[in-house]
C-alpha cells in the first residue's frame, strides 16, 4: 500500500525538503488547501491521494494528532440515476432466465443490497405474511419488507425448479473458481446479470445494481408512500440519506411546472396539489425528527 503513496509522499518531500511526518501540521494545511485551489493539475485524485498517503505515513509513525488534523476528503453528492417504469418492465420482459427474474424481483420489488440478495436463505420468505426477513443489512441491522403477489408466485415455481436447500440463489460448488468461498451466487454473478439485462433491453444508462434499489425507493415515493416508511424500508440508519430522493421523484409538482407543456397547453399547472404534496412531506420529515430527538 506504501508504495502507491510514495510518489505523491516524494513530491511533499521535495517542496519541503524534508520528510513529510517531519513538515509542521500548518504548513501541510497550507500545501493541501493549494492543491485543492488549482483548477488543471494536479486533479482532484492527487489531492486525494496525498492526503490519504500522509494519514498513511502519520499512522505508521504513530503520529495520531496529526493525522487527525489533515483536512476531510468530502465525498461529491451525486443524484442517483433512476428507471422509469417502462424501463423496469423492458428489463422483465427480456429477461428469460427465471433466476434472473426473480433476482430482477426482489432487487426491484424489495430494494435489497447486493450482498442482502445473496445472503437470502428460505427460512427468511415468509409466504403466508408475505413478508421477507433482510438479516444483517448495512450496519448489521435486521428488517422485514412486504412481498407482493407476482414476486411470490415467482419465487415458488424458482424454488420447486430449483430444489433450493439453504441459499435461495445458488452459485458454484465450493472450491471452484470464481465462487465467493461458499455456495452462494456471487456478487460478481449477479452484478453481471442485471447488466446483461438492461444492456438487452436497449437501456443506455449506467445500470447496477443499486440503481434498482434507487428506483424502488423514487417509484414508491412518487406512489405516495411517506418518506419515514421509504426509509424503514431501505434500512437507512439517518432520514436525511432517504431525502436524497426527493431530488428524483417527479411530484406532480415537477410535472405541471414544465414550461414547455404549459406553454402549449398541454398541461395546466395544480398550484394546489404540488403545495399539497410538498407539505405533505415536509410535515411526515418534521414529525419524524421530533420523535428522533425527543427524550424517553
């Protein structure tokens, strides 16, 4: 790992012209916050990468004060790319394997995680509450989501062809290349089988396997489910991670404010309901915090 840092460590070491851990917290600051300033080079990844090879080359030298004093990468906050319904359904109706329907399902359907999919064993479908226990999500937190009829059926004739015993997706024997060291279907397996899918279905966005859990949370807000269950739902530990999804779901507020169409008369705007729906949301986010941050 040093040596992926060594030459960004090199260039801090020849501006100063000394060993970095030797360089003053300030003077770092200064050279960093320089980095950052300069718009062609060095580019954003060498500025990344030198604040990782310094915290690196602080740890090493047990030299923790510093290493906490190094400013925080932030993270860009880009809008996830969404499906529309006919895009789900193109996806459905090329898919001709039944495991890749039923994976196309339940990632749609339920909005799991990749690694939730394929830690699915059959004592977590509970057909007669239709209901589907996710066992240790992100943060190691379990949760139930509600299956719908179509996933139900589909599941049923899976595992009656299948003859599923543990896993409900099954990939190669243990100790075969290319498995994930047990007989589960590999993360790899179903990443490649959702952009099999959508590259069949003529989709030309960037399609993974997270853009369907995307699609799930932004298609049930715009059905009018409120932003608290979404969130439950998803297994989001802070409201404000589900909010995101308010910048793609298109309100009626964004559908009637389409100059374009007004314009031409081809829709007139509901001044009444975008307001509505707005409040609507904002009051469920309100209520939702305040039982948050209200002491027991």
């Amino acid at each position: 790992m040093f040596a992926n840092y060594s030459r960004y460590l090199a260039k801090v070491a020849i501006c100063f012209g000394r060993v970095p851990t030797f360089v003053p917290i300030e003077d770092l600051n200064q050279y960093l916050y320089q980095l950052q300033q300069q718009y062609n080079s060095p580019s954003d990844s060498y500025f990344k990468f030198t604040v990782y090879g310094l915290r690196f080359a602080f740890k090493m030298e047990g030299m923790r004060d510093k290493y906490i004093a190094l400013p925080t990468i932030k993270k860009d906050k880009k809008l996830p790319v969404v499906l529309s319904r006919n895009e789900v359904r193109r996806m459905v109706e090329v898919t001709k394997l039944r495991k890749h329907r039923v994976l196309l399902f339940l990632l749609y359907g339920c909005g799991l995680r990749c690694g939730e999919t394929r830690n699915l064993k059959l004592c977590d479908l509970d057909f007669d509450r239709r209901m589907l226990h996710v066992r240790c999500g992100k943060g190691r937190k379990d949760r139930y989501v509600p299956m719908g009829k179509i996933l139900i059926s589909e599941l049923k004739k899976y595992i009656r062809e299948e003859g599923c015993m543990e896993w409900l997706f099954n990939g190669k024997p243990v100790g075969r290349a290319g498995g994930d060291f047990d007989s589960r279907y590999s993360q790899r397996g179903i990443q490649w089988a959702v952009k099999q899918v959508s590259k069949n279905a003529g989709i030309l966005k960037l399609v993974s396997v997270h853009t369907l859990r995307h699609t799930f949370a932004t298609h049930l807000l715009e059905d009018g489910l409120d932003i608290v269950s979404i969130k439950e739902l998803l297994g989001h530990v802070k409201i404000e991670t589900t909010l995101l999804y308010l910048h793609v779901a298109q309100y009626d507020r964004k559908r009637f404010f389409s100059p374009l169409d007004t314009l031409y008369g081809m829709q007139k705007p509901d001044f009444n309901l975008a307001n509505g729906c707005l409040l609507l949301q904002e009051k469920q986010i309100e209520n939702h915090c305040l039982m948050e941050f209200t002491p027991n």
